[in-house]
C-alpha cells in the first residue's frame, strides 16, 4: 500500500485527537473547525485501510489498531520537526559543517581562536580544520574545502581571495644568537649566516625578495624542511636562523626564538581568506567567513603587535 498521499495535517490532526481525546478540542489547538479536522482524520484513515478511534457520542478513544500505529505516527512528526529545525538552523546559518583549510601554523593559532569565538555565537556550527600545505591552498578551495586561511598566493579563475592582515618577514633566532643583538637585520647581515628554510614555498618567497639585490646581497638556504617547528627547533639550539612572517610568533615563542625585523628591503606577506568562484558557500559557512575575516584581525592585533 501506498502512503504517498497521507500528509503531514493528517499526522498533526490525529496526534492532537489523541491528545485531547477530543476532535473538537483538537480542533481548537490546531486553529481549525472541527469539520476540517474530521475530515483530515476520515482522509488518514481511508489511507490507512483501518479505523484510528472508537467514537461515541460524548468521546473518541484509540482503537487497537489506532494504539499500534501511534508510535510510527509520532516518530514521523518528531524527525519532521527535528528536519525543520535543522533547516532553519542551516538557512539562518546555526548549524551545519564548515571544512577551513589552513597551514600549520595558523591552523594551530589563529584558527582555534576563530572557533572559540564563533562557537559561543552559533553552537550548533561544527567548524573543522583541514591542515593543508600552503601550496595546496588554493587548489583544495577549488576542490573540496568551503574556504581558506594562509599567505597570498596566486587563485587563478576558480578562486578568489580576501586580504586580513599584513605581517612583515621578519627573523627568528635563538636569544644567544650574535644577530639577536641587533635591532635591524639588513639581508646583507645574513650572508654566511646557516638559514633554514620551511618548504619550497618559503625558499621562493625568499628568492623574490632578493631578485633586484646585487649578487653578492643574495642569500640561498643551506636547507629545506618540510615543517615550521623543525626549522624553529634547529634555529632555538643556535645551529641557524629561519625567516618566517611575523605572524607565527605565538609558535615561535614557544621554542623561546627572539624576532627581528629584516630590512632592506623589507617584504611584507598579506594573510588571506580564499573562497571558491565556481560554487556558492553553504549559509553555515557563509557566515563563518564573514566571522573569520574579523576574527582573524582580532588575534592578528591581540598576539602579534609591532614587529621589533
């Protein structure tokens, strides 16, 4: 048997009869005649194939069959009502999943942040972080994530991207480093000086810097390690020096790493939210984007500060 036709003012219609025991008292609850209920119930039924009440003059009792099916009849309205929930909390952006991908620094930093704050605002909302590399940023925008965080990079048509802050590359060496004493480090103070680089991103972005430097004012690191707190850990013992925006200071620190600005010239690195083109946000992660682009700006200027 079929029951595409039964709806859901038919469900309402006999839960409130069974609530009330009465088809004129439900009637009031719905907002309804009690001819308009009666006929909702008698419509039930004749899809059913089976009588829902035993009715008297004075009252409407469940039948056996009418008992039998009202916990179906129930389980239905609640897991209608629990879809209705959920899409108006999706459609005024409450709930749902939000994928950010983001590089390991700020996915450890500014990203939690970010959640912490837009939980307190929509609980409902499950923000994960996809740790992604940042020369796969973009391309994971265009792919599968809803959006990301990291350092400027070329999108192409499929991608676009929104500037948050600025951070100036800056120095990171051990306290009892000879370069830590210096206010300013000029890129010429760097020559003979064993730098680590992190990833081949990092190795170009240094590389760009330098383009219009006389030969002899490039640098080239001795080395390339795939993550930030490898080049910080060889760089905390004394063993060399790494170059990373400034932002990375509150992982930095923890491995005890003195910052100095890098001057002449001086590069400054813009953090970035990416988005896709080609495919619009859910509202869950519409929203959190727009959160994002604020909270982002938020910690730049509570952790960050003036370079020194």
């Amino acid at each position: 048997m079929a029951l595409t036709r039964i709806t859901i003012r038919q469900f309402e219609a006999f839960l409130a009869i069974v609530d009330q025991n009465s088809i004129a008292a439900a009637a009031q609850r719905l907002g309804l005649t009690s001819s308009a209920v009666s006929q909702l119930l008698a419509e039930l039924e004749r899809e059913l194939g089976f009588r829902l009440f035993d009715r008297t003059t004075r009252r409407v009792s469940l039948s056996t069959a009418g008992r039998d099916f009202l916990t179906s009849a129930e389980s239905v309205l609640r897991h209608l009502r629990a879809a209705e929930q959920t899409a108006s909390d999706i459609r005024n952006r409450a709930a749902g999943i939000v994928r950010v991908g983001a590089p390991l620094v700020l996915a450890s930093t500014a990203m939690p942040y970010a959640i912490a704050g837009y939980a307190a605002q929509k609980p409902k909302v499950v923000v994960r972080v996809v740790d992604t590399d940042v020369e796969q940023l973009v391309e994971r925008v265009a792919r599968d994530v809803d959006l990301a965080i990291g350092p400027d990079r070329a999108t192409g048509d499929r991608v676009q991207r929104e500037a948050v802050f600025s951070s100036p590359w800056v120095l990171w060496c051990a306290e009892h480093h000879p370069l830590a004493r210096k206010r300013r480090v000029r890129w010429q103070d760097l020559r003979g000086t064993p730098i680590i680089a992190t990833g081949r991103d990092h190795e170009a972005s240094v590389a760009k810097m330098l383009v219009d430097q006389p030969t002899d004012a490039r640098i080239a690191p001795v080395e390339v390690v795939d993550n930030v707190t490898t080049a910080f850990g060889l760089a905390s013992q004394g063993l060399a020096v790494t170059l990373a925006p400034a932002y990375v200071r509150p992982l930095a620190q923890t491995f005890g790493l003195a910052m100095r600005r890098v001057v002449e010239p001086e590069t400054i690195r813009e953090v970035c939210i990416y988005r896709p083109v080609d495919r619009s946000l859910s509202p869950p992660a519409d929203g959190f984007a727009e959160y994002l682009g604020v909270s982002l700006k938020a910690w730049d200027r509570k952790t960050q500060g003036a370079a020194s």
